[in-house]
C-alpha cells in the first residue's frame, strides 16, 4: 500500500516538477530513433526539500535508499511509457533505467562524509556530500550500462524477449554487470549475452584529496613525515570530463566499497559543482584605519604594507622591494575558477637562501593554493596505469596543477634537472602543459595528447653563493647587469620579475637581519615588533583575499601609459641582430603589475601611480636581465630611502613624483608618434 502511495506521489512530483514532460521529450529521442535497446536510460532531477515537502516518506526514501526509491520512479515511467505509448521497442519494465539526479542534499552533518574523518559510512548506499580537490583524473572509457542476457536452452521461454536485463549499479564494478556464469531462473541453464543490444557509457575515474591536506604542500609541518590519502570518484555519462584537475567540487554521490585488486572506498558521483570560496566582507580595523590615513597618496598604503609584511620572519624595513613584489604577486592569484591571465612569476637571485627560502614559505600560506613544491614530487603531470585495471591512463597533478589559482613555489631553480628546467620555462612561455600518452606504452590503438592550462604563478630562487657559481667569471657584463650563467638565459627571461636580494643591494642591511634572528633564536614564538602585533598574519591574509576579488579597470590615462612604457622601452631595447629584447608578455606583466598595485591599494581602478611602480619594477628587472638602458632606473628607485617614519613617506612621494614625470618624458622622447627609430615599428 505504502508502495502505490509513493507511486503516486513520485508521478505529481515528475508532474509538478516538471520532469514528467523532460520523460516524455527523452522517450521521443529514443522512438524516433527505432533503435532497440536493452536499456534505456533516463536522468530525473529531483530536489529533495520539494520532495520532502510534497511526501516525506517518498523524500527520505530518495534521500536513504536511492537504489529502491529509483525502482518507485522506474515503475511509474513505464506505466506511462505504456500508457502514453512512448517508447515502441520497449518491452519490460527492467529496460527502464532511472537515475535520480539531486539538486543538493540537506545541509546536516549526516549527509557531509568528511574525507579527514575515518572510518567512513560506504555500506548503507545513500547520498552523501563531499569536497575535494582533484588531483588525479584518467582519460574516458567505456563501461557497460546495461545488458540483454538470453537462456542458452532454446526451448525455455526465457531465451527470447526482455526478461534478463542486467544494468550497472553505483559502486558496481564492470563483472557484476556481464559475466558469463549467470543462470536461468527457469530452468538453470547458463545465460548467454545478446552482445548486439549492449549498451555502453562513458567513464571516468578521478581522484580527489581534502584542501586540508594542501597543508602538507605548504611546508608547514617541518619537515615531519604525513600521510593523506586519495578519495575515487568514479563519473560516469554526463559526468564525464565535469571536473578539472586542480579545482575544487562538492559531489554528491553514493560511497561503495569496490574490490579490484585491492579493496578501495570510492563514491559514485551523482552531480558535481564547482566551489567558491566566500570572499571577506573586509579587511581588519587597523587596516582600515591605515588605508584612511594613507588616502592623500597613491603609494603610502603598500609601502607601509611591504615595509611590515612578514615582519615574523625579517624584521620591518629589510626585503621591502621584494616584499612588495610577493604581495603583488599573491593579490593576483584566483579562487574562482576563471582563466588566471595575470600571474606574476618572480625569481630571486640571492646569497642569502635560508633568509628567501622562509619568506617565501610564509607567504605562500597566505593564499588557499600556496603549493610549495617538493623535490620528490614532480612540478607536471605525470602518467601511470590507472590501478583499478580498466585500461585508462591516470594522469597525475603534479605541482603546478595543484597549485591552479595560487602560487607554486619551486625551491631552488639549480635544484631541478636540465628536462625539468626545459619543461618549466615551455609551461611559462605558454601557460599551458601537454601530456602525451602514447598507445603502445598504455596498449592502447592510439596515442593521445591531453593539454592542461598552467594557472599558477611560479616562485623561485637562485643561490649566488654556491660553490658551483662563486667562482664564474664574470665577463661581458653590462651596467647592472645580473649574472645568471648556469641557467638558461631564455628561462631567466620568462619570469616577469627578476629581484636581487644580496647584501650589497638595496633594501637589506646586514644588522637589523642578524639582530631578528638572534631574537628569534632566543624567543622563537615572541612578537618582536608592534607592527606584528597591529597586523597580525590573519589580517594580512583578509586583506589578500579582499584585494584579490577586487575587480579593477584601467583609467584611460593609466592605459596610455602602459603602452607607451611599452612600445618606448621596446625600442630602446631593440638592436639589428637579435631583435628586441622585450617579448610580447611584457606588456602583459605591466599589466598585471599595474593591477596588482591597484588591487594592493584596495582601489577598483587602475592609475597612472600605479603604472609607475610597475615600470620602475619592470625597468629593474629588465635592467638586472640585459643591464640598464635610456630610462634609467636605480635598483633602489621604489624604495629610496631606508626608514618609514611619516617624514621619508612623503620624502618618497615626491621622489616617486619626480620618477613619474621622467617617465612620462621618456615615453615623450621614444614613445609611440616620436621619429626616434620609426623604421622600427
Ligand atoms: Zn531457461
């Protein structure tokens, strides 16, 4: 009794829902085929609160026993099919192969399956919610949606029609669904399958990981041996090539134990979306307070926030130019899940690792995807055979996936391999990676190539003190020019921003250094400065993740600016034989440079002020690259002077004012529209 009820309540709700209509629609597709199936496979969508409201004994049925309430749904659909005459090849109700399709699940923690919490629940077979971020995903293969068997015997009634119709089940591995020793009900013979009416679908396994283990990747734990492990999440159908590695999705799906060659946990994905991350509403009250008082200059803000950023690790006033350049770097990272065009890849030549290595750590952890990498591990995806045996080919994240929308931060360039550096400098350039999976590696009739848009900013250093470099002549070099040799030159030109941090360059006096850690040393947790305990790192982090959803346009001005830095610094740069040293991404990086300046600001719009500090920046890095050129800019032209009291702040504005004036004269001088080299354009 209690069954017809539910029938009745799943047909209004299919009626109301408008899903009885969709039904109709899909039957169509497959009568107008005149094609003969063994299955027939429909999705009805089904919101679980209407339901619930509708009939609670229907709705906690779906909610705890999707498998029996889809037979209620599957019985009413070929009623109507009969009824309504929809579907003319269809000849039993086991053809009928519903699968429901939630909207959401209850927002209760019964429903959450927490990837960190074990044991988990995979025998009850109900929906449950999880989120993860993939990590590996293999290509797509077939598997079998459903199956006619026939009895062998020819004289039982059963080796004609639609009466043995097998159909895969969530959790359900490949051999449950077609095997050849099943038997008749009748009369015991073996059943024999009706190849010609097997249906297949599309399949994917993927893998998934909590963002809580990304802690492991941002080298928090100190060195301490972790372990995480992997949730599988198979997608099947419409599901397929749904989720990207490196993003994050909340699944429903059905957890089901499977045994292949060994036992695994693994959920069958009944939908996927993709998740973002609540933007702050703020920044902290002392931040606000500063931005208010620091209003009348375009350059106080981020000055004072790079002269006090990371104060943990160096003490205030030391690595400023750096630390601006890594702030602006993490305010261009993105949670959503668009394309990360303004990445800010940066290199630091320094003598001093130790010092590089633990500030680039810091930082990288104030952003959601801060992937430090290890030199265990690798920077780019990589191949291995898919371990549940169904002929796919797994396809690892690698770093640089990972760390999609946020920063990747290699260690040491000298550190890698000559491949990996050749590997590293095509994915810059292009901001994409191809895997090729070759056929006969994988046995598989062709070979395959599967590209991956690289969307992370790079990190990195150099050691000027190694053995290895101490001792290199240094020749040829000219004026601020930066010696480099070891690496490959055209690698050093595709990060956007070269930064020197030794002691003889500006910006780090030796004493300040010493004394902090000295400090450190005797009191590891305490805060040493007031402007640690004013700005805490958590309100740095508000403020990184605020300025990054910042949406910012360019001022008409800041635009012209832009491209006449560009085009003037293009030319000046340019000789007969090797061309001009400016590629056509250092347009892009002043972009990206000049956002970043606007966004650390807390500003919407792009200004000529910020095109400056970009230029200037820029214009070091070029300088440190190829040595100095007509626009010359002194390495410590952002931070001139070496204290921050209110004095040097409006000291430096001025400064910075003189600096935009002989900009705006040098872009008059070899700009666009100026006779200087026009054969060049
Ligand atoms: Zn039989």
């Amino acid at each position: 009794m209690s069954n017809l009820k539910m029938k009745e309540a799943a047909l209004i709700y299919l009626d109301r829902s408008g899903g009885l209509q969709k039904f109709i629609d899909d039957c169509k597709y497959y009568n107008d085929s005149k094609q003969s199936y063994a299955v027939y496979r429909f999705n009805v969508l089904i919101n679980p609160s209407d339901i619930v409201e509708l009939d609670a004994e229907l709705g906690n049925h779906i909610l705890h026993q999707p498998l029996k309430a889809a037979q209620v749904f599957q019985s009413v659909c070929y009623i109507a099919v009969k009824t309504l005459s929809l579907i003319g090849q269809l000849q039993t109700e086991t053809q009928i192969n519903i699968v429901l399709k939630l909207t959401h699940l209850p927002p209760l923690p019964s429903y959450c399956l927490d990837l960190c919490e074990f044991p988990r629940d995979y025998t009850s077979q109900r929906f449950y919610t999880m989120q993860g971020i993939v990590i590996a995903m293999t290509t797509v293969t077939k598997y079998t949606q459903g199956a006619r068997f026939l009895c062998s015997d020819e004289a039982c009634p059963l080796s004609k029609g639609f009466q043995y119709i097998r159909v895969h089940v969530p959790g359900a591995t490949e051999s449950a669904t077609v095997r050849s020793d099943f038997l008749c009900n009748l009369c015991s013979s073996s059943l024999q399958e009706d190849r010609k009416f097997r249906v297949l679908g599309d399949k994917q396994i993927v893998e998934i990981i909590t963002a809580k283990s990304l802690h492991a990747f941002q080298g928090c734990c100190n060195n301490q041996p972790f372990r995480f492990q992997s949730l599988t999440v198979f997608l099947r159908d419409e599901s397929v090539n749904k989720m990207n590695i490196g993003n994050e999705y909340k699944v429903i799906g059905i957890p089901a134990c499977v045994k292949t060659s060994q036992t695994a946990i693994c959920i069958e994905a009944n939908s996927i979306t993709f998740c973002i991350p609540k933007v702050p509403s703020g920044i902290s009250d002392n931040f606000r307070c500063l931005l208010s008082l620091t209003s009348s200059s375009c350059w106080k803000f981020t000055a004072i926030l790079a002269n006090i950023f990371a104060s943990q690790i160096v003490p205030p006033g030391t690595y400023n130019l750096l630390k601006l350049c890594l702030l602006m770097s993490l305010v261009q990272t993105s949670d959503r899940n668009k394309e990360l065009e303004n990445c800010l890849d940066i290199l630091i030549v320094t003598s001093d690792t130790i010092l590089i290595d633990r500030l680039l750590n810091f930082s990288i952890n104030l952003v959601p995807r801060g992937i430090r990498h290890s030199v265990s591990t690798e920077i780019f995806p990589t191949l291995s055979r898919n371990k549940y045996g169904t002929g796919a080919v797994s396809i690892q994240a690698g770093s640089a996936l990972l760390a999609k929308g946020g920063i990747c931060f290699i260690g040491d360039l000298a550190s890698h391999k000559k491949d990996k550096l050749e590997q590293l400098q095509s994915a810059v350039e292009s901001r994409s990676i191809t895997v090729y999976i070759s056929g006969k590696k994988f046995g598989d009739d062709v070979d395959q190539q599967m590209t991956f848009p690289v969307q992370c900013s790079f990190w990195s250093f150099l050691d000027m003190d190694s053995p290895s470099r101490r001792n290199i002549q240094k020749t040829n070099m000219l004026i601020g020019q930066m010696d480099c040799s070891l690496i490959p030159a055209n690698l050093v030109e595709a990060f956007a921003l070269l930064i020197n941090c030794n002691e003889s360059s500006p910006c780090h006096p030796l004493l300040p250094t010493v004394q902090h850690t000295l400090k450190k040393a005797i009191d590891p947790e305490g805060l040493l400065y007031l402007a640690s305990k004013q700005f805490t790192t958590e309100d740095f982090e508000k403020l990184l993740a605020f300025a990054k959803n910042l949406n910012v346009e360019f001022s008409l001005e800041a635009e012209r600016m832009i491209h006449g830095y560009y085009l003037a610094s293009r030319r000046i740069r340019t000789d007969s034989i090797c061309g001009s040293k400016l590629s056509a991404s250092a347009l892009k990086y002043l972009v990206s440079l000049s956002e970043a300046h606007a966004r650390l600001n807390l500003r919407n719009k792009v200004l000529k002020e910020d095109v400056l500090i970009a230029a200037l920046l820029f214009e070091t890095s070029l300088t440190l690259k190829y040595g100095a050129a007509v626009f010359c800019v002194a390495p410590n032209a952002v931070f001139p002077f070496e204290q921050y009291d209110e004095e040097y702040l409006e000291q430096r504005d001025v400064y910075l004012t003189e600096c935009q004036q002989q900009l705006q004269q040098f872009i008059a001088t070899y700009g666009p529209g100026t006779a200087i080299f026009a054969s060049d354009e």
